[in-house]
C-alpha cells in the first residue's frame, strides 16, 4: 500500500438533495459509511472534510475549511494543509457507484506519474473529486482561493496533471458509471437501480 491518506468530502449544501447527502441510505448503510468503507480500501488514514460538530465521531479526524463556503477547492485546500502524507485521494461523499478497484488503480496511476493531480475525465469533464493530490497542490488551491477564484479544473493546466481519459479507463475495465453523483432524489432512486 502505498502511503495515501484518504479524504472524504462531505461538505456540500445538498440543496438540490433537500437533506444532507451524507446521511441518505445506501443499502444498509449511509453514503458516508459507504464512503468512508471505500477510502479505507486504499488508504490506512481516513479523514472527512466537513463540519466538525457534525461528523465528529464518525471519523478519527474531521478536517474543517480554512476558507469557508468556497466549494470543494476550499475542502481540496484544508484536506491538503492537514496531511502528512504525499499522495492524498479526494472522494466525494456521493459516488455511491465507486469501485475499490478504481481507487487502486488512480493511486497507482498517480505513484507511476509523479503528477501533483491525477484525475480521470470522463466525456468532457474532469473528475476533480475523485483524484489524487500530492501535498504541494496545496499552493496552488491556496494562491486560487486568495484571488476569490474557486474554480478547480483551470488550476490543472497550471500543475503537472496527468489525465486519465475515457478509453483508458474502459481499457482498464472501468465504466463511467461509476462517476455518476447523487444530487437530487431522482439522482439518487437511478443510482440505486444501476447498483
């Protein structure tokens, strides 16, 4: 294994959801368990970003955003500023549809590069919150959200970025599917028929 630490990002408004996505079930448990059970497939520290009133307890340590309702780059900034280790994998708390599997191989994808982000793209959009970040992505997410720019995805042309595409993906045996996000209750019934 190598040395990861794991960051769930829980964070979110869930506006469109109506409640909070952390704590919607999935099968027997909630997104979150799910979440948290997948990151600990690869990595041996496991952390949330969020509120920590809210989900202490459920993990050895909730990491809070230095910059407060800035999206998920100010969680991508907080999750990077409280890691020790080098290659640090963002999980959105709604993938339900993630595989094991996949987590490994981004991680190893990302050992093999060297790239300060490894992030898949599927169609034509990255995958920011399924990635891997070395530590120094910090700098950047720090220089990005000083300027009032929350943006992630431009922050990639400005780093090394090692993109895995579509077909690389399908070639490794992996569907898109996987990336499919629950953001409103019909999101969420599709899901769970895919699954």
């Amino acid at each position: 294994m190598h040395d990861v630490t794991a960051f769930v990002l829980a964070g979110g408004k869930s506006t469109r959801m109506g409640a909070d996505k952390a704590f919607l079930q999935w099968g027997d448990e909630t997104l979150l368990d799910r979440a948290l059970g997948l990151a600990g497939t690869v990595a041996s520290v496991v952390r949330i970003v969020g509120d920590a009133k809210k989900f202490g307890g459920l993990a050895p340590v909730v990491v809070e955003d230095v910059y407060r309702d800035r999206g998920p780059l100010g969680g991508i900034h907080a999750a990077l500023s409280n890691t020790a280790s080098e290659l640090n994998l963002m999980l959105a708390v709604d993938l339900p549809l993630m595989k094991p599997e996949f987590l490994a191989y981004l991680i190893s994808q990302s050992s093999e590069s060297g790239s300060i982000v490894t992030v898949p793209k599927v169609g034509r959009g990255f995958q920011p919150l399924c990635a891997v970040y070395r530590r120094e992505f910090a700098s950047a997410a720090e220089e990005s959200l000083r300027a009032g720019e929350n943006k992630i995805d431009p922050l990639f042309a400005r780093v090394s970025t090692r993109v895995i595409e579509e077909k690389e993906l399908v070639r490794a045996g992996f569907s898109a599917e996987i990336f499919r996000n629950v953001n409103t209750p019909e999101d969420l019934k599709q899901a769970r028929a895919k699954a």
